[in-house]
C-alpha cells in the first residue's frame, strides 16, 4: 500500500552492476519531518541507496517517487526539493566561504550565508579559501552549503564523518532542527550516539 503521506518513497529498489549487487532490494518512506538512520558494514549499500534517493543512479530494479511523482533529476522542481550531501560539493576556489554561501543563496532565492555558517561553528572562517581549510573544516564547510538551501527531503552520508564529538553536536541539532521544518530527513550513520539523537527510526542496509 502506498503512504500518500509520505514526500519520499523507495520500493524494492536494488542496483547492480556487470552481475555484481551494489543494493539488495530496499524499501523506504519518508513522511514530512520523519528521520530515518540507515545502518550497516561498508560496503552494505548505504551510500548506493542515498545515491538512487537523490537521483545520482539510477536503479536497476524498483522505484523511487518524489511528491507522488517519478523521480526524474531533471525536473527542476524536484532538483528544488531534494538536497544531498553524497560526494563532498564542488567549491570555487577562488571564492571565500562567505562568497560561496551567498551564491547558494542567490542561486535558491534565499538563505543567509552568516547564518549558514554560524550554524555549524565556523564563522570565524568566512573569508577562508577552500584550499585553506583542514579535513574537518571542509566536512563542516560541506555541511554549511548543503543545509544552506530550501529542501523538503535532505539526504546526508554519513555527516559526523572526520568531526569531533562537540561538532557532531552541532550536526544533530542542524537535523533537529530541519526536522522540525518538516524536513524528510535519510542519512547513513556509523555513530549511533546520533543515529539515537536524531532519527525516529533506523534501517539496517544488507543485513
């Protein structure tokens, strides 16, 4: 039976490659402000399933609807609704952080770069260059642009990944906060401190 409430739905999707499966058959439902941790072993399909969720793979068996409709990524109002957070995002590396939140902004028509990177600690590093970032301030850097544009479903791998536990802080009350937007939250997670925090519920991908 179809949830006609839910904004995000994956039916039996799987993917596989030259007779090799990346995703077993998986199934998801994502209602407004639902937060769902997917769970497992590297290599299970976390990642490989967030990817079909965005519209990055296609899959090789079932199917992914976004608002009731086909997921097709290049429908702009779908591409609107959906904000992810797979692959680190590509940055202008002649552009300051501050530079680079305000071009999301005005890419979406609204947003406020100071606020997008205050959200995450980091403001003191507005007019940084990304080439002058460590490990953990791009993460950070990664993680301000993704949360700075309007989405009603937002999807993140594993987002705690290369950060201390008072900045995994910070991450959790980000997907708090989204959720209470009405935010559809999915992200894959090592950290069940987190997964605990933020998610109403898990799922155990390739189990």
């Amino acid at each position: 039976m179809v949830d006609d409430s839910a904004v995000l739905v994956a039916d039996q999707v799987a993917v596989s490659i030259d007779g090799f499966s990346l995703l077993s058959p998986t199934s998801l439902s994502l209602e407004p402000g639902a937060c769902v941790a997917l769970r497992g072993a590297n290599g299970a399909g976390k990642t490989t399933l967030l990817r079909v969720l965005a519209g990055r793979q296609r899959a090789t068996a079932g199917s992914v609807t976004l608002a009731g409709a086909p997921l097709d990524e290049r429908r702009a109002d779908q591409r609107a609704a959906l904000a992810a957070l797979i692959e680190p995002p590509t940055l202008y590396p002649d552009l300051t952080l501050r530079d680079q939140l305000a071009l999301i902004s005005a890419a979406w028509g609204e947003g406020d770069p100071e606020q997008a990177l205050s959200r995450f600690g980091i403001e003191e590093l507005h007019e940084r260059f990304p080439h002058e970032l460590s490990s953990g301030q791009r993460q950070l850097v990664s993680l301000a642009v993704t949360f700075a544009r309007p989405c009603s479903v937002l999807l993140l791998d594993e987002p705690e990944q290369r950060l201390d536990p008072d900045r995994r802080k910070l991450v959790a009350a980000a997907i708090l906060e989204a959720r209470d937007r009405g935010v559809a939250v999915a992200f894959a997670t090592h950290d069940q401190t987190l997964a605990e925090r933020v998610a109403q519920a898990e799922l155990a991908i390739g189990g």
